[in-house]
C-alpha cells in the first residue's frame, strides 16, 4: 500500500469516527523506564481493544510526588479518575473522606472479588472485607544474586543463602576475595524492617500493624529488628554491606554487575533481566534462625489504583471497563512475566505456570510462594498506618545513622518509634 493509499483510508477512519465521542478517562501513576514502557503497553492494548473508552495515562512522578499530585488535584476540583498510590498511602487514602470511590462499588453487582490472590487484596480491603482499590503493581521482596561474583569469589554454585546466618558467611568469603560490594539494598525500610518483622512474625506496630485501629503505636525496636539491624550495621562497618540510598539507588550498581548480593523488589526483574550482562538468580528473602524456627511471609510493597470521586457515570463505566481489562488473566500473567510482579489473580498465576514460564525462568515464582505459603497472621498481612510515608522518612534516617555507625540499633530504633508515634497520634485525631 503507497503513501497515498494509507492517507485516503487514514482520512476515511476519521470521518467515520467523528461522530462518535470516546469517554476519555485519566490515570495517574508514578512508573518511568521499562516499567512506564510496560504501563503504557497496556493502556494501549486496551485502548486499540474497544472504542468506548480511551484512558490517557500520565506519569507525576515518584511514588509520594504522585499521591500529592492526586490530593493536590483534588483539592483544586481537577482529580484524575484513576490514581496509582503506593502501598503506604492506604491508610491516607482510606481517612481521605469524600475523595475516593471504592473499587467494589465502580465495579458494581457481579463482581468476583475472591479470584483475587487473599495476600495480595488483603492490602486493599475494608474490614468487611470489599475492596477499595485495586492492586496493580505488588510485588514481594526476594534475595537478587550475580552468580558470576559468587563464582569469581570462590564461592559454590549450592552455597546456602537461605538464613542471614548462611548469608553473612558468603558475605566473609566475598569481602575476603576483594568484591567491592558483597551486599546492597533497595528500599531499606520496606525490606530490612517491614518485611522482616512480617517475615519473623512479630510486630511492626500494635493494633495488627494499624489494621486495628488508628490508635495503634510501632513496635518495630524489639529484639529481633535490633538483633537483624546491628548485623547490618557491622557489615557496613566492615565493608560488607554498601549503602546506596533510601529507594533504588542499589538497583544500578547490582545492574552494572558491581555487587554480588542485592535485596531487592521481586519486581526488580524487569530493569535486571533487560540490563544484567551476567548470570543472575533469584532466591528466597533470607531469614534469622536465631529470631523464627521457620520464615512466615513476607508483605507486598508496590502501589494499588484507587478511583476519585466527582467524575459522572459514564466516566466511572470506562474506569471498570478498564479495571476488569487489568484483571483479565492474560493480561495479568504477561505483566506478572514481563515485570516480576506478582499477579493479583489465581487464574493469571496458573496461566503463566502452564505456559511454561517458570520452568524456563527458574526462581521467578519465589515472590508468588513467598507471599502464598502460609495463611498471613496479624503480624505479616501488612501495614495501615497513618502518615506512613513520613515515618518512613524518619526510619530512613535512623537507618543511615546505624550504617554511619553514629547510633547502635536500639537507639536508632528508639528513636524512629518515638518520633513516628508523634505522626501517628496527630493521624488518629485528624482522622477522627
């Protein structure tokens, strides 16, 4: 077909479509690189899937940029339809009176809320058990491994890596063959204190971890997180452990192939699988024998897709439309394979597995039984804690004062609950 052929028929599409007006329905989210690729792929396919509806989606930053970018819109009677807010911000969204739609209620009569994944949903559910929001990107932390450090180091192909009592051996064998960087992380408080309590099964906070109620108080300066914490501070102390910042900053040195050791979002896949230009695997997040005889499960991270209010019928129609077309099982086992994400149905996760696609991709259905082994407890179904994000701040800078080595963990520990209890007690009375 030449040129002039496909500017007649491109013309004739458009007169013939210019009688019919498209709702147009907005999502906000906070994605960039392979993974905002990946978004857009999405919107796209639904987009090119029906005529109805066309979702413009719009990046507005990071993850706390996006949640006050949609509180801002709110306020100023210009909300998207749809927002992305991490997992953090559900106890803000769900006090924000009058801003949210629940998801049970867009999706309307006839909605199957129990194909999705208990442990996944849980999250984003009100006590009775509807959900208010829908999870989108959850992901579960896992143990990211260079295989070519660890065999440069010496290090044997069935090292155990299983317990941070095995962990911190292979940590001595590396810094003894010269490796800059046995170990990193990504996201220090998601990982090494919310997961961690969740994964030992013991409190982060009271209340069920503010699933009780608003008038919950932390936890997270006991025993065990102080024991796990002055480890680390030790191995920072000794070169062991590298710090590279408070989010994904870790993520491009373990990429580049500089640290042998990496704990990191399951979803963390997607950047390494595209980027890595050495053989990598994927194990299960490490845990202390001397804490738990056995690890319980860890918790989701990632964000869920909450829908605003003051938007007309037809609109939220396109918003269920859209949500229904997320949930779908193929388009959820190819965002599941393609991010490392977990999917949030039963249907997505037996789909990609008959596909064959943990068999070809061993270690990349870790994150789904990690999340799914065993029935979550009060103290590993999750967080719901009021200004969270802040007093994830202050954890960041209590943690930066362990591995500076200008507090011990208690201390440290201390202080982060003392100072994150503040944020807590003027949540529950705003929310009163």
């Amino acid at each position: 077909m030449n040129i002039k052929t496909l500017l007649l028929a491109s013309a004739a599409t458009m007169v013939a479509n210019s009688g019919l007006a498209q709702t147009e329905v907005q999502f906000w989210h906070a994605f960039t690189g392979r993974l905002g690729e990946l978004v857009a792929e999405q919107v796209d396919t639904f987009n090119a899937s029906q005529s109805d509806y066309t979702i413009v989606q719009s990046h507005k930053g990071n993850y706390s940029e996006t949640l006050n970018a949609g509180i801002a819109a709110f306020r100023a009677g210009e909300q998207p339809h749809v927002l992305m807010v991490f997992e953090v911000g559900t106890a803000t969204m769900m006090a924000a009176k009058g801003a949210i739609k629940p998801v049970y209620e867009v999706m309307g009569e006839g909605f199957d809320q129990s194909k999705y994944i208990g442990s996944v949903k849980g999250y984003y559910t009100s006590p009775d058990g509807n959900m208010l929001s829908l999870p989108f990107n959850s992901s579960t932390p896992v143990l990211w491994v260079n295989r070519d450090k660890l065999n440069e180091a010496g290090v044997a192909a069935d090292a155990d890596l299983s317990t941070w009592e095995a962990v911190g051996s292979v940590l001595d064998q590396l810094k003894d063959a010269g490796v800059d960087c046995p170990m990193t992380t990504a996201w220090q408080s998601w990982i090494h204190l919310e997961n961690f309590s969740a994964y030992h099964n013991i409190p982060f906070a009271t209340k069920d971890n503010g699933f009780g109620g608003t008038d919950t108080e932390l936890a997270f300066n006991g025993a065990g997180q102080v024991a796990h914490l002055t480890a680390m501070g030790e191995w920072a102390k000794d070169g062991k452990f590298i710090y590279a910042g408070r989010r994904n900053e870790g993520g491009a040195n373990f990429r580049a192939g500089e640290c042998a050791l990496f704990t990191e979002s399951s979803a963390g896949y997607a950047g390494i699988n595209a980027e890595a230009e050495f053989a990598f695997e994927v194990h299960p997040l490490p845990y202390w024998t001397a804490v738990a005889a056995e690890p319980q499960n860890t918790i989701i991270g990632g964000a869920s897709l909450w829908v605003m209010e003051g938007h007309e019928d037809a609109e939220y129609a396109g918003v269920a439309a859209f949500m229904d077309f997320l949930s779908s099982a193929d388009i959820q086992a190819k965002w599941h394979q393609d991010t490392g994400y977990l999917p949030i149905t039963a249907e997505a996760g037996d789909l990609t597995k008959s596909q064959g696609f943990y068999d070809a991709n061993p270690g990349t259905d870790i994150a789904v039984i990690q999340m799914t082994a065993k029935e979550p407890t009060g103290n590993s179904k999750g967080l719901r804690l009021g200004n969270f994000d802040q007093i994830r701040g202050i954890i960041d800078e209590e943690l930066e004062a362990i591995w500076s080595g200008d507090k011990s963990a208690q201390e440290a520990m201390d202080s982060a609950v003392e100072r994150g209890n503040a944020l807590l007690r003027r949540f529950e009375q705003a929310a009163r």
